[in-house]
C-alpha cells in the first residue's frame, strides 16, 4: 500500500500521542467514509456541508480567520 504524509499541528501530536490513537487507520476510515458517501468531489457538496467542514477545519487549527 503506498504510504502518504500529512502534518500535523504540534497540539494535534500530542492529542494522537496521548490518546493512542492510530491516525493511519483513523484516516483510512474517513476516507472509505467519504468515498462510500458518493461524494466524488468538492463540487458535489452542499453548502451546510461544506460549512461543516470549514467549522472542523477551523476548530483544528487548520484556517485562520
């Protein structure tokens, strides 16, 4: 299986540290999720979705308003 990198914020790390979470696998779901939903690409999603992703996002520290 080929292997992906992400980055994560330092806070983030840690969480996935402390937690013994296995963010591969975590990851992996996600993405079978997304992929089983039908959502093919960003252009298919509603805007309440597309809100709630932001509002993730944002919450991870990944935008900055």
């Amino acid at each position: 299986m080929p292997r992906k990198t992400i980055s994560l914020p330092e806070d983030l790390a840690e969480f996935v540290d402390e937690n013994h979470i296995n963010l591969s696998r975590f990851v992996q779901d996600k993405l079978r999720e997304l992929a089983e939903s039908g959502q093919k690409d960003e252009d298919e999603l509603t805007e309440e979705q597309a809100k709630e992703i932001a509002q993730k996002l944002e919450k991870l520290g990944y935008l900055d308003r």
